[in-house]
C-alpha cells in the first residue's frame, strides 16, 4: 500500500466519523493544501412575519422536498408571529 492509499483510507476514516457526529463534510483527495477535509454545519432557514398564526405543515413539507438534507444541513422555518418571539420548526426530513 503506497503512503497516498495509507492517507487517503485515513482520510476517509475521519470523514466517516464526523459525518456519523452530523458533519458535513468535503474531502480535497489530492490536495497539496494546508486541509484534507473541510467540517461544516449548515442551516438553510426560511423566515416569515405574518399576522395571523397557522400551522406551517405544508411550508415545512416543500422545504423538505426542495432542500437535499443529509449529514451536517438542518432545515428550518423561523416564523415571526405579530408581537413575537420567534416561532422555529426544523423538518423532519
């Protein structure tokens, strides 16, 4: 096994335990950079100010069918309501 198949199955072996903590994470294979992987956590949040309160079932349901999820991205409504505070719902998806 050559030293880049050493570090690369090293590599994969941190992005697998990261990704298993919810990261989301890039690897640069090849990289001569300062990194070989990058860790992120991401939010995608929808906002909205309304007047009048409602269920937000179906706004959370298209967030979930137009926004890949997977390891390290929540996605969430945050809704305003008339007077606050904040209203935050995550998908289930």
């Amino acid at each position: 096994m050559t030293q880049y198949e050493k570090g690369a199955r090293a590599e994969r072996r941190a992005r697998d335990d990261l990704e298993g903590d919810g990261w989301l994470v890039i690897r640069a294979a090849g990289s001569h950079g300062p990194f070989d992987l990058w860790a992120l956590k991401v939010r995608l949040i929808q906002v909205k100010s309304t007047e009048e309160p409602k269920a937000w079932t179906a706004e959370l349901e298209e967030l979930a069918e137009q926004v890949s999820g997977g390891p390290g991205v929540s996605r969430e409504l945050w809704v305003w309501p008339r007077g606050g505070p904040w209203e935050k719902y995550e998908t289930g998806r």
